[in-house]
C-alpha cells in the first residue's frame, strides 16, 4: 500500500489559483484521484462548481487534456473520446505508445438529474471509462437548489423550510445501486476522510477495463452550511452514522464493505451539525428524524446482509 | 448511375467517405441512412466505428467527443432529435469542431408528424452550423460529399447540416450518380485537425468557463469560421463541379436571366417550381426561379445581385415562424433586398407545413398572384398559406 508520503511526492495535476470555496471537498478528492493511476487522463468535466471554478479563461488548474461540453452529457461526450482513442489505436494512428485513462467529473445533479440517461448509456455500451460523481447534494453551483441527490428534510433554495414545509420531502436516489444494477466490473462509494479508501478505490477504478462509477461524498459548507473547516471531519461523522457508508461491488456480484463503525452513531450526530437540518431538531419535525433513522438502518443491515450473501440473493 | 432514395444516397456517400465513427439514434427517417451504414458496417464494406447512444443529445454530445480528438464523425437526425440537441450544436460549433450531420427535414410537434417541413432546421438556424438543403437525392449524396470538405477546410471548422425533405428522402427512387471511392477520397482528402484531446504531450483545456471579459471576442473569433466558409463553399462546390461535371453555388437559378417575375424557396418543391416556370414560358410568360442550397451563411449579397432586377418575387417558406412577418427566408431574403437601390417587391408565402403538397397549379397561381399584385398598385403584402383549407 502506497503511503501518504509517496502520494506527495507524485506530481499535482490539478493545481491552485482555483476558485473553489475554503473546505471544499473537490481539490482533495481530485488530487487522491488524479494520483490513482501512472497513465494520463483526459477528462470530460460536467458544468459544476469544479468547472466553472478551475477554468476561468486565460487561465486553468488543469495540467492535462480537459474538456468541457455542458451539464448533461460528461459521460456521453467521454464516449465519444474513448471510441477515437480505440479507432486511432486500431488505425495504428495513435501519437503515443502508452495507454490513456478517461474521467468523466460530474457532480450530483449531473449524475442523478439531468445526466442520467448519458452516464447510463456510456455504462451500458462498455466503454472503458472512470465516471466521478462528487455529491455535494445539491446544485451548489447554481445557488444551492435541491437536486434528487439531496436527503429528505433538506432546506435547500428550491425546497426551503417554511410556516408549512419542512424542507425536501422525498428520500434521496440511491445512486450507487442504480449504477451497481448496470452490473458494470465497478462501482464504489467512498468519502474523502478515508484517503486510503478513496485512492485504493480510485485505482481500482482505472486498472479494471470497461466502466467503473465512483459515488463521492463531496462536503459543502457553503450548501451544508457548516465550518469549512468542519467539511472533511463531518464525511467521517456520514461513515459512522451510516449516513453514507464506504462499500464497493464488483461485476455486479459481490459487495464490500470497506468501513464497518464500532459504535454506530444516531443520525442526529450528522444532521445537528448543518444548519441546511437544523430545522429538523424542531419537536414539530421529530418524525421526521425517525423516519431518516429508520431507513438508514434499513439499508445497512441490507447492505450487511448483500455482503454475506452476494447482492443478487 | 443507381436507382436509390435520398437516405441511401446519404449512406452511400458516408460509406465512400468512411468517417472514424458513425454515431446513431432513432428518428423517423433519418435512422434508414444509419440502417444503411449499420448494414454496410456488419457486411465488412466499410470499418468506421458505430455507436447506438441513448438518445440524440448524448449523440451530438459523443460526436463532439470524436470531433475534439481529431476523428471525423458523422450522424444523421431529424425533428425532434434535432430540437433535443439544439444546446449542443451550439457547443459544436463553439468548439470549432468539423462534425457532418445528415437532416431529413420533417415538421416539429406538436402535433407529431413524419413529412417535409423545414421547421426542425429553422429553429437551429442561429447555432453556428453551416446549413445545406438538397432537392433531391444527387444533391444530398452531393451536399455529404461536399460538407465534409467543407467543414474541415482549416479556415472554417465548422460543423455542416446537410437537410434533404423527409417524405423524399424515403419515399422517392431516383437516379443518383454515384462517384467511384477513389474519386471520392481524392477529392475528401482530410486535412489535420486543429486540435486533439488525446494529444498528451500538449494538455489543453477545451471549454473553459468565460466572464463578459473575453466572451465577446470568443463569438467574433467563431464567427470568423463560419464568415471564411463563403468563399470555400463556393471553391468547393466549383472543384466538385470540376472533377464530377455537377457544379454546386449559394443557390441555383432556373431562367432567372431575363425574369421579371420569379419564386425563391428551397429543397424538394424546386422541381414542381422548375416545372411550373416551364409551363409559365410556354405561354410567354417571364417567369424564373431561385432555389436556395446554403441557407447559413446566407448569401445576402449575391442573392441581393441576382434579385434585383426582377419586378416582384414570391418567398416560399416551409415553415411556420409564429409570430413573425413571413418565415426565415422570406425575412432574410427582404434584409438582403431592402438596401440595394432597385429591388423587386416581396411576398412572404407560407407552403408545404407537414407533407402538405405543393402543386404545379399553385406555384402557378402565385405567379399570377405576384404579377397582378405588381400591375394593381402593388397588391397585398399579407402572408398567404398555400393549399391551406379554409
């Protein structure tokens, strides 16, 4: 296993002068991921934060092929990549003997809204791509609007809590296994307060052949409405909560959990330290949190129970 | 000399061409030219990539994935799929990328409809793409054939719709003359792309993020493309002329010369059109015609030249721009008139919306129409629908 000594050492791909906010998770994923594999990248950036803010002409924090069409349609355009550098490859027309990885970057609205159909489409046609989704579970970049990526109970700019609502009032995509139903060689989710979990699961990703999905938990003060120096700590708090558990699947098969809490922690701990649930500690909104807390341990013990018996059982 | 309709004039002209990859979704009838290329593909005729994507805008999404890494891509659509990748033909011709794509012209919903109609076209208009209409199945073989010339020639790099109507594209057998491939790849002769994302050794960033600092100057510098591709257009159109003795301009004139009195209009209703003047000269009337084949760029100048002396013409638009005086080509016909010293009058025609026919009778009667509309205090200026029930 590689250190995080050594993992300094490698080159900065994606280097400062960026806009990003002060605790944003996306530079610190993006440099665990972008160290993940030896063979250059080229990347297909959905419209986002991470695009808008690592771009601004004339300059870019991007020290490889990077390119950018819209919002919907990062993964169909990285097919579109992947097919010629296999047609050059085949034509013998290729510029360079070594091999190339593709990334799509794509946030959470991207993947689970108006993306859905592109990314499900390049997974269903094989190509051999690495699709990012850092979930921030919202649309950050636009203002903060609910995307199908945010949990139910959340104040956001489209659902705001009122006199008479609450907030989002529908349960979050279960995204990773809408992607994991593709039965696709990869998909993993992780979160960036495990590094060694991130960068293990981002090289995994690239070294498999054909597609393979990483599900980010990405933090966000300025939408969590947390300390920025909070964000990394609080992915750790969604770990032990089992708000956003570390697991992976393998062709569809077999899954791994790769972070197991001791003492699993009540939901309250992750909702009570961003005000976007604060409402939600209300007496009013109790049933709420029951209903949050009844369906995360729901789907752990399901998980649980996938990781015995394989997921198709 | 094959007996072939316009879809596999389309296909065949592609099959000559053998782009790096073929990018396909359904639509009604623009899926038969990549059936065609599909089975041409299967039958190890020709070795360009195929990819059935999820749906038309992840399809103009992967050719400009292709585009950007240096391959040359070709797909095909037609109304709907159109409408759904109008964010991205915006993106393609931003990007400066060559992408060829086939159009067979066919109405918008609501409500939904399979024939000729111009409306699917109209509405991408301002969307940076270099337009071609065809009036039959030669042209469009022609126009593919051309467009990829066209849109990679290193002044313009822009990407090229060619449109043929719908109901002719797959309805009407026709004698098509198809070039051999050796002459077709001595004429195509692709140069090198500008750029590639899968150029290693030279990292780029290709759709950066913009602040009103440099946007302008961004759309000027893309507009250079499409202002370049004037003259190579018509460079193109004579050295096709030249090599396979069809000569393609801005637009054709059908015994405009001497005309006092004449129709525009563009693609399949030309040929009832030429039909119409012939019978109309017979009877020694001075009647012409003009048939658009570029509508972008629009040749307002040269249109301009060729229109001026006439009396009056009438504008036949396949489309219904709601709300407007007159359809696209009726206004940008009367932009290019207004300014010149002597101009014809102007009659804005709306013809043809969904398949609707266009006969021999009322081309003729419009002639009638335009010429009494001159001779008695120049008449009504409304727009008339043809063949429209009352």
């Amino acid at each position: 296993m590689i250190t995080l000594k050594e993992l300094t050492n490698k080159e900065d791909l994606f280097v400062s002068g960026h806009g990003l906010c002060p605790g944003c998770g996306i530079p610190v994923i993006l440099k665990l991921v972008l160290r993940a594999t030896e063979y250059p990248i080229v990347i297909s950036n959905a419209t986002g934060c991470l695009q808008v803010a690592s771009t601004e002409f004339p300059a870019t924090s991007w020290k490889l092929n990077w390119i950018h069409s819209s919002l919907g349609n990062a993964a169909s355009t990285i097919s579109g990549i992947e097919t010629m550098y296999r047609v050059l490859k085949k034509q013998g027309k290729l510029q360079t003997d070594t091999e190339i990885k593709f990334l799509a970057i794509v946030g959470d609205g991207g993947t689970n809204d108006i993306g859905l159909s592109s990314l499900s489409g390049a997974i269903e046609r094989g190509h051999d791509f690495v699709y990012l989704c850092y979930d921030n579970q919202s649309y950050a970049n636009s203002g903060g609007q609910r995307s199908s990526a945010s949990p139910i109970g959340t104040s956001t700019s489209t659902t705001p809590t009122g006199k008479v609502l609450p907030g989002k009032l529908q349960y979050k995509k279960d995204i990773t296994k809408i992607i994991a139903a593709h039965k696709l060689p990869y998909v993993a989710q992780t979160a960036p307060w495990n590094w060694e979990d991130l960068y293990t699961k981002a090289k995994k990703a690239f070294d498999i052949e054909g597609p393979a999905y990483l599900n980010v938990l990405n933090p966000c003060p300025k939408e969590w409405k947390i300390p920025s120096n909070k964000s990394i700590e609080l992915t750790r708090i969604a770990a032990d909560t089992c708000v956003w558990p570390l697991y992976e699947i393998e062709a569809g098969k077999n899954i791994n959990i790769n972070y197991k809490p001791e003492n699993k922690l009540p939901v309250t701990e992750w909702l009570k330290r961003q005000n976007r649930f604060k409402h939600l500690l209300n007496v009013e909104n109790r049933w709420i949190v029951d209903e949050i807390q009844n369906v995360i341990d729901q789907n752990w013990k399901c998980l649980l129970k996938q990781e015995k018996r394989g997921i198709n059982n | 000399m094959e007996v072939i309709d316009g879809n596999f004039a389309i296909a065949e002209a592609i099959k000559q061409i053998g782009p790096d990859v073929v990018i396909s979704y359904p639509q009604i009838p623009s899926i038969l030219i990549l059936e065609s290329i599909a089975s041409f593909i299967a039958n190890g005729e020709m070795d360009s990539e195929f990819l059935n994507v999820d749906s038309d805008y992840s399809a103009m999404s992967a050719c400009i994935g292709v585009a950007a890494s240096g391959g040359r891509v070709f797909t095909a659509t037609a109304s709907q799929g159109l409408a759904l990748m109008h964010e991205t033909l915006f993106i393609a011709s931003s990007l400066r990328l060559p992408i060829v794509m086939g159009i067979t012209n066919r109405a918008l919903a609501a409500p939904i409809n399979f024939n000729a109609d111009h409306s699917d076209s109209m509405a991408q208009r301002d969307s940076g793409w270099i337009q071609i209409f065809s009036e039959n199945s030669q042209e469009a073989y022609d126009n593919i054939i051309q467009a990829f010339k066209i849109a990679e020639n290193k002044d313009v790099r822009t990407p090229v719709m060619v449109g043929i109507d719908s109901t002719f594209a797959f309805n009407l057998h026709e004698n098509v003359n198809v070039q051999t491939n050796d002459e077709i790849l001595e004429f195509e002769n692709k140069p090198d792309s500008n750029y590639s994302i899968l150029d290693i050794e030279n990292p780029k960033t290709v759709g950066s993020f913009c602040t009103p600092d440099y946007f302008f100057e961004h759309k000027i510098n893309q507009n250079k493309g499409i202002e370049s591709s004037r003259k190579v257009i018509k460079d193109v159109g004579r050295e096709f002329g030249d090599r396979f003795n069809r000569y393609y301009g801005y637009f054709e004139t059908y015994k405009l010369e001497d005309a006092e009195f004449a129709v525009i209009l563009m693609s399949s209703a030309a040929g009832t059109a030429k039909k119409a003047v012939d019978e109309m000269r017979k009877k020694g009337e001075k009647v012409g015609l003009l048939k658009l084949r570029v509508f972008r760029p629009f040749p307002y100048k040269e249109l301009g030249e060729s229109l001026s002396n006439l009396k009056s013409i009438a504008v036949l638009d396949r489309v219904l721009t709601p709300g407007t005086y007159g359809g696209p080509l009726f206004i940008e016909t009367m932009a290019a008139l207004y300014s010149l010293e002597k101009r014809p009058l102007v009659y804005p025609y709306i013809y043809g919306l969904g398949g609707r026919d266009i006969t021999l009778k009322h081309i003729e009667d419009i002639f009638d129409d335009i010429k009494k509309g001159f001779n008695n205090e120049k008449g009504n200026f409304e727009i008339k629908y043809i063949n429209l029930r009352e």
